[in-house]
C-alpha cells in the first residue's frame, strides 16, 4: 500500500500505548467473557474482542501488529473449538474477525489521518461511519449468508440478526477500540481536562451508582437518568474516562438485561412473524443495543467536542500570553529606542551648537578677511548639512506619531524654504523662483515640521541635482487640494526606478563615482510626511530632462488668521519698539562653549548677560537679580532644567513670572512637551542660530512687556 491507503503504522512513528502481549491478554479475556455470556446467558451480549484487534493493528508496528494478529487468530481458533462450533463456523468465525478487523483498519487510516486523534469529532464520524460500520456489516452478511445456506431462514430472521450481528460487534468495536488509542496518546492531552483527580473518581461512583440504581430496580423505565452524569463526565474529564464510562454502563446494563432485570425487562414485547424462535433475552439485548448506542452516540461525540474546545481554548490562551509577551517586549524596545535616539539627539547637538555657532559668530565680525570669510561659510553649511542628517535620520528611527495641526500661512513656509536652498543655487549659478498662486496664498491648517521638512527636501534635492539651468517651485489650490510643483532642469531620472527613490538610504546613483552626496533618507521622509499628512508625492522625469516632483496635500483653509504663528525657523517676528533698557538675560548651560556661544550672540543683540553653570546657581542667581529672560538648558548636573524651572515658578514675587526659553539638545518632541509642562514658556532646540534665537526671543519679550500684559 502506497500513500494512506496502508494497512500498518509507519515505522517512523513513535511508540506509545499498551504492549504487544497486553492486547493479546486482553483479546483472550474478551473471548472468555464471550463464553460465559454465551453458557449463562444463552447469548454473547457484546463482543469487544473485535475492537482489542483493531486498537492493536493502528497502534502497533508492522512486525509486532503482525504478531499479534497471527496470536489473536490462533486464540480465537482454540476458543470456537472449545465451544464446540460447528464446521465451517469454527474456522470461518476466526476468519472474518480477522478480515473485519483489517478492512476497519484500513479505512481507518485512509479517512481517519495519519494520527488517528479520535478527540476529534470529524475523525471519529468517520471512524464509526466509514470504517467500522461498512466492515462489520460486510462481515455479519456473509456470516449470516453462509448460515442461511445451510439452513432455512425467513427474510425477517435473516434481517434480524444481520442487525443483531452488526450492533453487537459495532459496539464492541466502539467502546474498545477509541478507549485503547486515547490511552495510547493520553500524553497529549493529560492536563487538558479541567476535573481533578478527586473530581474524577467521584464523578465515575457517581456514574456507577446511578446505573446500578437505574438497571436493577424492576419498577420503571427511567434509563433517561445515566445521561446526566454521563454528560457531566463528559464536560468534565477527558475522552478516555469517557469511554471508560461507556464501557462501564455497557457492562452494568448488559449484566441486569442479560439476567431478566432492569428497565428494558419491563418492555412490552411484540410478536414479530417469523422470529417466535428466537428467545426473549436476544430481543431485550437489541433493545439494550439501541440503549447503549444512544450513550456511544451521545457521550463520544460530545467528549471529544469538549476536548476540541479546550485545546483550542489553551491554545488560544497561550497564542494571548504570548502576543502579551512580544507586545510587552515591543513596548520595552520601543521605549528603549526612544531614550537611545534622545540621547543620541543631545549627545549630536551639543558639539554641532558650538561649531556653527562659533562659525556664525565669526561670520558676523565686520572686519573679516573675504577668504576666511568664505571658509566660514563653508563652515556653516557643512554643519547645516550635519544638522539636516541628524535631523533626518532621527525622523526615520522616530516612526509615525500624531499629525500636529495648528493654523499656518502657506507663503511664509513657502518663502523660508526657498530662502533656505537660495545659497546654494546661487553657488551654482541655478535660478531659484517661487511662485505662489493667490488660491495657495491664504491661511491652512497643516502639521508645521512635517511641511517645512518636506519642503525643504523637495527644494534642497532639486538644487542639489541641478547644475544648470532653473529650480522653480509653484504652489497652487486644486479642487480643494494644496499641490505644490518642483521643477528641475537638472539630471533627471528613470521613473522605473521612481518607486524606489521614496524608500530609506535607496539613491538614484550609488556607485562609487557618483557625483551627488546624500544618504537616501530625503525623498523616503517626503513620501511618508506626505501620507500621514493624508496626500500623496509624485514624480515625472526623463534621464537628462530634469524632474517635476509634484506633492498633494489636503490642506484646509485655517478657521483663524494665523498670520501671527511664526515659527523660529521661519524668521523672526516683527519687532515692535526697541525698549531703552538692554534686555537683562540669564544663561544657564553646563557647557562653558555653549555659554559663550549664546553670550557672544546676546551681546551682539545688546543684551547684558549674566551666566549660570547648573540649575542651582541659576535659581541663586534668579532669586537674588530680576532679568528679563532666562535660557535654560535641560541636561545639567546636581539641578537639571526642569527642576530649576519649577523652582523659579515657586519663587515669591514678579520673578517667578519671569519668561524662560528652553535651549537645549533634547529635540524631541516629548522633551518640548516635557519642557513645557515644567513651566517654560517655549522651546529652541541646538544648534541656535542668530535668526531663531533672535525670533523667539522677541516673541517672549514682547509677550512679557508691560503692554503686552495689560493687554492680555
């Protein structure tokens, strides 16, 4: 036999279940109960040893299956002659045991699988239905065909113990053949059932006790109350103490039918033309047979669905524990990766506040050498173009947070983008132009830092990519939408590889003799500041031709003017009046470099300038001298910013009102929210420059002046 049509277990199988001589005892102690239900009771009331044969040939190796086959043939043999069987009975019995038991056994593989887990409801249908009931029905027809050759049979007796024949050995193979192969897989499912040990005996006694109860009183039918213990047992415990009880109800209610006693004794009989010679036991035994049907029917098919649904139901809890657990992880990671890429944003930006700070210190002294002038700015935009990767690759590790909208006004985005790329197209002789049609001119409600980036990835790329020729940016309204063009008339690209361009660290040019710097993270976070900002980038090009990037964002028009929301980067706020007195500053930073930094660039703004070296002296020194403003750096040893801040707060009179700008590494948007939340009154991330420290500073100032408070 080849594929599941074989008779044998593969070898490769494991071992598992009885012995091969133990199925030999107990098919031999099968046959003795035959025999002396056959002698006491003139009937055999069930016959089991069927079933003892086919748990051996599923469960057990070629070679041992064989063995005990060839054994249990020999027993039965020995057995018919000393009940004294006539010819050909004597042999043919033996035979067609054996044939029946083979034939179930292959079927069994076929339709039952390759594991033969009777838990399952599905492959124990087809267990009782496609393999036991065809083979014991083929089996009893010839052996009651050959018994009606020999002498005369009616039709009806003929049909009678066809059906006698069959619902006994059905049912021996039922209860037997199911108990031995779950006991032989019993490791797979013993801490499945919910019944404790104690739980489980109590439940068979109390099983015991009812069928007794039921089966040896003569006053009435009530054979209706095995069910519910049966059933309980069933719910309770696994499919192997089920068939257990199934084996124990056959071997009480046979017992009691068998002997006159019990409910089905009190059953009304019915003369059936053709069957007066058949004795009273053998019809109240098929009545017994339905009974006991009814409990095979009933308590298999149910035990082996509760069995199903607790092994679905733990493997479903440990399918949740361990989604917990990855979940659990995920989060510790995450907040692992968030602490690693905020230190990592302190840890860059503290030297990058220096060197471009410095360099724009120095670019500002008047008598400056034109050559040491252009070193400087040489200077400067190596550190932007750091700043801008840091930046950039902080952005890509961060992931996808929260739209943040608030009301901006399109052109002043716009206009700063354009201002920002404006050195390096004039470095390059590259005409930079914008064009902001009057549909794109107003106020929008939009996420500010997911713009401004975008569009200075857009423009950025184009002017780097382009060596002669025009950058030209054009903003417009589209059936509701904001599209903004950029077009190059640089190298161009493939729009084959156009898809590509938009995923991280992929260029258009990698090789090593490329001629354009970059590390491929630019038109990725386009592409996904443009999604989650709900619109869409895309691009047309030829190689040599240039390229039109054109993105679409559904920007709506703000419900307030928000001409007045400046961000720092954009460029400083309109300055009102210059006050007569300088504005009296406190510089807080544990960095000596960065205090110099902030200190040469307050002094060329006017400012007196005091310095502190933590958040102690800083709250000494706020206590003892009112200033105007307060720059407070975050990470700073004995007091950090944060508590110093608080302290300030708590201070008593007008100083604890005094504006505190945060200045810090901590770039983040959680370190904004944290800096806030301590009572600072807004956030300027390093490296500062001139332009937004000069902004946000005249933004608190003016905030914080006499007219400003009476107004507000």
């Amino acid at each position: 036999m080849h594929g599941r049509w074989r008779l044998f277990r593969h070898e490769g199988g494991l071992a598992s279940g009885p012995p091969a001589w133990a199925y030999v005892v107990l098919f031999s102690a099968c046959l003795l109960l035959g025999i002396w239900s056959a002698r006491t009771f003139g009937a055999v009331v069930i016959w089991p040893a069927n079933g003892v044969m086919l748990a051996a040939l599923l469960q057990l190796h070629r070679r041992k299956a064989v063995s005990v086959l060839a054994a249990c043939l020999t027993i039965n043999l020995l057995a018919n002659i000393v009940r004294g069987d006539p010819m050909p009975f004597l042999w043919l019995n033996a035979v067609l045991n054996l044939g029946q038991v083979c034939l179930a056994g292959l079927i069994a593989r076929r339709v039952g699988g390759a594991a033969l887990d009777l838990r399952q409801p599905r492959r124990l249908a087809n267990f009782a239905l496609l393999a036991v009931t065809p083979a014991v029905l083929l089996s009893a027809l010839l052996i009651v065909t050959v018994a009606a050759s020999l002498r005369p049979y009616s039709l009806t007796l003929y049909l009678f113990t066809v059906a006698r024949y069959s619902a006994m050995e059905i049912l021996g193979m039922l209860m037997v053949t199911p108990v031995l192969l779950l006991i032989a897989k019993s490791h797979r499912f013993r801490d499945s059932a919910p019944a404790s040990p104690a739980e489980t005996l109590g439940l068979m006694v109390l099983l015991m006790g009812v069928t007794a109860g039921v089966f040896f009183q003569p006053l009435a039918g009530i054979l209706f109350l095995v069910f519910p213990p049966l059933l309980l047992i069933a719910f309770r415990t696994s499919p192997v103490w089920v068939a257990r009880a199934v084996i124990l109800v056959a071997v009480v209610g046979g017992f009691s039918t068998a002997t006159g006693q019990g409910p089905i004794a009190l059953t009304r009989m019915v003369d059936i033309p053709g069957l007066e010679a058949v004795p009273l036991v053998i019809h109240r035994l098929n009545i017994f047979y339905l009974f006991l049907l009814a409990v095979v029917v009933t308590a298999l098919p149910v035990s082996t669905v509760m069995s199903a649904r607790r092994r679905l139901v733990a493997r479903l809890q440990a399918r949740t524990t361990a989604a917990q657990v990855a979940r659990r992880r995920a989060e510790e990671a995450d907040a692992v990766k968030t602490r690693f890429l905020a230190l990592m944003s302190h840890e860059m930006r503290t030297p990058l506040n220096s060197v471009t700070g410095y360099a724009e210190v120095l670019a500002r002294r008047p008598a400056m050498e034109a050559e040491a002038r252009v070193q400087l700015d040489q200077i400067q935009r190596s550190g932007e173009c750091l700043l801008m990767l840091v930046e950039d690759v902080l952005e890509v590790s961060r992931g996808d947070e929260s739209l943040d909208l608030q009301p901006l006004v399109l052109s002043t985005l716009l206009t700063a983008a354009v201002e920002t790329g404006r050195p390096a197209a004039a470095d390059k002789g590259v005409e930079l132009t914008l064009e902001i049609r009057p549909t794109a001119s107003g106020s929008v409600t939009g996420d500010r830092r997911r713009l401004r980036q975008t569009l200075n990835h857009l423009i950025g790329n184009a002017v780097k990519f382009t060596d002669r020729g025009t950058v030209r940016v054009v903003a417009d309204r589209i059936d509701g939408d904001v599209v903004i063009t950029v077009a190059d008339t640089g190298c161009g690209l493939d729009t084959a590889r156009a898809d590509a361009l938009f995923e991280v660290f992929v260029q258009g040019d990698d090789s090593i003799s490329r001629c354009h710097g970059g590390a491929g993270i630019g038109l990725a976070l386009v592409k996904r500041h443009a999604t989650i900002m709900g619109g869409a980038i895309s691009v047309a090009s030829r190689p040599g031709e240039g390229a039109i990037f054109t993105l679409r964002l559904p920007l709506p028009a703000a419900d307030t003017e928000a001409g007045e929301a400046i961000d720092p980067c954009e460029g400083p706020a309109a300055t009102g009046e210059t006050e007569a007195r300088a504005p009296r500053v406190l510089v807080v930073d544990d960095h000596p470099s960065n205090r110099e930094v902030a200190r040469l660039m307050l002094t060329a703004a006017g400012c007196e300038v005091v310095e502190a070296a933590d958040g102690d002296e800083a709250v000494d020194m706020a206590r003892a001298g009112l200033f105007d403003l307060i720059l407070m750096d975050v990470r700073m040893p004995r007091v950090d910013g944060l508590a110093a801040t608080r302290m300030i707060r708590n201070l008593p009179g007008a100083v604890a009102h005094t504006p505190i700008l945060a200045v810090t590494a901590d770039a983040m948007p959680a370190d904004a929210a944290r800096c806030l939340a301590a009572g600072m009154n807004a956030h300027l991330a390093k490296p500062i420059s001139h332009q937004a420290l000069y902004a946000a500073m005249d933004r608190l100032l003016t905030a914080s002046s006499p007219d400003a408070t009476a107004a507000a």
